[in-house]
C-alpha cells in the first residue's frame, strides 16, 4: 500500500496560510477599500448589516475563510501533483475566479454595486487566491524538491502519490 496523506503536515501549513489570507483581506477592506471607493464605500443605501450585526457573523466569516482556502490548498494537491510555484500562481488565479462567482451573480440583483467594485473584488480574490496557493507551496514542498524532477500533472494521481 502507498504512503497515508500527511493530514497533519497539510493543516499544520494550509490552516494559517487561510488565516493570513484572511487577515489581508479584511486589511484590503478596512483600509484599501475605501481608498478605491472614496465615500462612495459602501454606498451609505447599500444593502447590508448593521456593524454590530457584521461583528457578530464575524467567527462565522473567518470559518468560511479557513474552510474554502484549506479546500482550495488540498485541491491544488490533487489537481497539480508535480506542483511549483507557477502552477500554484495559475491555480490560484482558477481558484480565485471561482471563488468570485457568487459576487458576480450577487451583483445583479444587489443595488448600488457597481461595475468598478465588481472589477476589484475579482482583482481582489484573484490576487489573494495566487498569494495563498503560492505561500502554500512554498511552505509544503518537501526539503530537496526539485521541480525538474516532480511528476506531471494528473487529475486521477491517487492519494497515496500526493503530498
């Protein structure tokens, strides 16, 4: 039987790598966010929570941060066995897209979102989804990897060839 995926090692590096993401998003927002947007952010009608209320669901944001940037490490494990850093940064641009769906379908029927804070969250989760996927490949690969001698790529590489 194969070596057992290193469950250990994975979170040990994934999970703060989620976590540091996680800070840099919530800097960009409380600090580059209204540099961008000027007064305009959030628009003073826009649709949302009050602060209290945000401060509140506030666990349950940094969970969902943990949650879908561990899955996004762990998949970049399984799509890209042979890794490097610039599969990690095409990764996280895929990752980061995905990632941004949601708000492309939320703009539509949000109002006083407009094209330009769209443009930016996509930037935004993009650039964060490379950064992390390429901080965790860095921190993953195993001492004495060489790229050059790294398997190619395969969606179907089990498990016990991962990691």
């Amino acid at each position: 039987m194969g070596k057992q995926f290193g469950w250990g090692r994975f979170l040990v590096i994934a999970v703060p790598v989620s976590i540091l993401t996680f800070i840099l998003d919530v800097v960009f927002h409380k600090t580059l966010g209204p540099v961008l947007f000027g007064n305009s952010y959030p628009a003073i009608d826009y649709p949302q929570r009050p602060l209290t209320e945000i401060m509140d669901l506030f666990p349950f944001l940094f969970f969902t941060y943990l949650l879908q940037l561990t899955m996004l490490c762990f998949m970049f494990l399984r799509l890209y066995p042979g890794r490097g850093l610039g599969k990690a940064a095409w990764w996280g641009v895929w990752g980061g897209l995905f990632v941004v769906i949601p708000n492309m379908q939320f703009f539509v029927a949000v109002a006083h979102t407009t094209w330009t804070m769209l443009v930016i969250q996509m930037i935004e989760a993009i650039a964060l989804c490379m950064l992390a996927a390429c901080l965790f490949e860095i921190a993953y690969r195993p001492k004495g990897y060489n790229q050059a001698s790294a398997a190619t790529t395969s969606a179907s590489v089990p498990v016990s060839s991962v990691g």
